[in-house]
C-alpha cells in the first residue's frame, strides 16, 4: 500500500514539475505540438474573455448555459 502510494507521489510530483512555468513555455510548447500562432492567440483571447464575462452572468442559470456554449 505504501509503496503504491510512494510512486503516485513521486508521478505527481515529477507532472507538476514538468509543466509549462511561464505564458511564453506554453505558448512554445502548444507552437511545438503544432499549433498555429493565430489559434494560441484565439485561445488566448478566449480565456481572458470567460475570465472577465463568465462573473457577469454567473448568477443567471440560463444565461450561463448559453455563454458556455
């Protein structure tokens, strides 16, 4: 039990230290898997998009379901 504990840690640990630190890494490795410079950007801008609106109709179920669609 303990050893199988032991080695979920120790993955966990070597995942959480391999992903991308800062924007400019993962923006070189989602350019090194393929991706375009244009749909990074798209992606981008929708992420600060829902960071910003997504809080504005939180309150309201209907409004929601449609914003996340």
């Amino acid at each position: 039990m303990y050893n199988l504990f032991y080695i979920l840690f120790f993955s966990l640990a070597i995942s959480a230290s391999a992903a991308p630190l800062t924007e400019q890494e993962a923006n070189a490795e989602l350019l090194a898997t393929g991706m375009t410079q244009a749909s990074i950007d798209g992606l981008d801008a929708l992420s600060k998009k829902f960071a910003t609106v997504f809080p504005l109709v939180k309150p309201d179920k209907e409004a929601t379901d449609k914003f996340i669609v």
